[in-house]
C-alpha cells in the first residue's frame, strides 16, 4: 500500500481521500492474460488489458476528523441511529493510518421512508460514489460476482466493476430490497454475499468472470428490505441491522422543508419561487412518505409557475388520497 497522502479531486467531497490500497495483483492478471488462447476470449482479452492499463491502486477514504453532519441529521431524522453509526466508524478511523470502515448494516423499514436516498447521501459524504444492485430484478447471482466467460455475452459483476473501473478502494455498494431477491435450483442470488460481507474472506474475493482475486474488504455495504424474514439467517449475521421508523409529523414537515430548499436550490428556475414555503402547504407534503414528496413538490412548482405565481399554494399540489393521508407514520 503507498501511504502517500492525496488532495481529494472535487471540492464537494466531506472526507479527505489519502493513501493508495491495491484491488487486485498485477502478476496474477498478467498469468491470466498469458494463458489465453489466440482469438479466444477477446472480452475476456479486454478486461485483462484493461486492468493492466489502469493499475491495481485505488484511493482510498480516510478522515482526519469527524465531519459536520448537522445537515444530515436534518434532512434525515429517522436515520439518526444509523448516523450515529457512521460517526463512530469515523472517529476510530480518525488520526490513525487505518482507512474508513463500516460494518455492512442492514435498513430495514417500509417502502418510501428514504432508505435509498439515505445510502446516496451516505455516499455523497464519504465522496467515494455508489453503486445500486437493484435485487427485485435478480435472478441470478450474476449481478453481483460476474458470470463465467464460457457464457455468452457474459461479463463481470458490479463489485469488480465498482472496484476495478471505478477509482476508490472503498466505494459504497446498495443492494436495494435484498428481501425481493428470486433464486432458483441452480443459482443463489444472494450467495456472493456469504464472503462478502465477511471481512476476512473478501480480501479475495473472486469474480466468476475475471477469476481474477480481488480486494473487497474496504467496501461499504448498505442492504435495504421491507421485512427481513426473506433474508437469510447468516446474511443477517453479518450485517448491523437497522428499523427505519417512519417520520413523525412533524419530522415529515421537516423532510418536507429541506426537500423544497433542496429542489428550489438545485434548478435555475428556483429563483423565480418563494424562498419560504406556506406552512399549510409544509402540512399537506407531511402526511406523504419522503419518496413521494419530491413528486408532489415538482408537480406543485410547475402548476405555481403555470399560474405565473411565485408561491406555492396546496392547490397546486396533486390530490392526496385520503385513505393513505398518515399511513405508517409515527404519531
């Protein structure tokens, strides 16, 4: 590992990045590479080649302190045990020659409450990027730990993806509604994650695409579900294993207050709309789940500005049925 320090790219990342970790041994790809017959295998040729090309260093997260995390805890007041979480990872990282770690966790919670957004933001802090394995659509393990050459059209899977493409050691991996996973006789989607989650066997982790080892100890690990009674028990071992409650009301307001900043702040068009939204607007967004609040404020804005109004009014909003008003959250 080269411990030289490095000047993180992007201003926008909230940790600094230092020190270099290898994903993967040089003389084993080139062995690999060697013994590939001529005109055979060219995609395989090609990831060999690749890997050559860009080299086995990847940056990799350390902090030097604790990060500011005010704005998280409001934007995202259920998660507040989870963010806890994150914080004591920092700080035994902190002053130390030891990269960022993370126990794998487990959100688990009702559909909409901001699982996934919660793993983006995650991502967003650590400045190291995300990678989404959506499980509802799997069949096969293959996503995840790559598929054998002799396969046609096969090809490798997101961790070696992530790991070797991509240009960190530690990047965050989502794997959303890991209790939807679909299996069969013949394949496991979730058997990849038997070594993977466990620190000490994804040190070597190999794709069964590359057959290449490859160093997945440092990845952060986010797994969403709706119940985990479709996870396995062992899976659920290895992961801190976190309710998501849904927001209170006036948490909700909250999520609601932040999400209208945040959008009005991130288009152009924002600047032709109020800087405060009115509270009985704040009122009607509240009883919706955060995922569909973002939906609710942009048809809101839009019908504002076809009104040539600058403020938002609750008839602008869609019409929310009343039977799913304050259904799930916490009074």
């Amino acid at each position: 590992m080269d411990s030289r320090s490095l000047v993180p790219a992007s201003p926008s990342f909230q940790l600094p990045v230092a020190n270099l970790r290898s994903v993967f041994q040089t003389h084993d790809v080139e062995r690999k590479l060697a013994k590939l017959p001529e005109r055979e295998h060219e995609h395989l040729r090609t990831t060999y080649e690749r890997m050559l090309e860009r080299g086995p260093d990847r940056f990799q997260v350390k902090p030097s302190g604790v990060p500011e995390m005010a704005s998280l805890y409001a934007q995202l007041p259920n998660f507040t045990e989870v963010l806890d979480d994150v914080r004591r990872h920092v700080a035994l990282a902190q002053d130390s020659r030891d990269g960022l770690e993370v126990t794998p966790m487990l959100l688990l919670g009702a559909p909409g409450i901001g699982k996934t957004h919660f793993a983006k933001k995650l991502a967003d802090l650590l400045g190291t990027g995300m990678s989404l394995v959506p499980m509802n659509s799997m069949t096969a393990g293959w996503l995840l730990s790559g598929a054998s050459s002799q396969w046609k059209g096969s090809k490798p899977g997101k961790v070696f993806e992530a790991l070797v493409e991509g240009q960190y050691a530690n990047p965050v991996m989502v794997v959303d509604e890991i209790d939807k996973a679909g299996s069969d006789s013949q394949y496991d989607p979730l058997g990849a994650l038997y070594n993977l989650l466990e620190h000490d066997t994804a040190h070597a982790f190999v794709d069964e695409f590359a057959e290449v080892a490859i160093d997945a100890s440092q990845v952060i690990w986010i797994t969403t579900a709706n119940d985990a009674r479709g996870i396995p028990e062992p899976i659920l071992n290895r992961m801190n294993v976190f309710e998501i409650e849904s927001p209170s009301p006036e948490a909700a307001r909250q999520i609601a207050r932040q999400l209208y900043d945040a959008i009005r702040g991130d288009h152009d068009w924002g600047r032709l709309l109020a800087v405060e939204p009115a509270p009985d607007v704040l009122d009607q967004l509240a009883t919706l789940a955060p995922r569909e609040m973002r939906r609710a404020l942009m048809t809101g804005f839009g019908n504002a500005r076809l009104a040539g109004r600058d403020e938002v009014r609750v008839d602008d909003l869609p019409r929310i049925n009343a039977a799913r008003s304050r259904i799930g959250f916490v009074q």
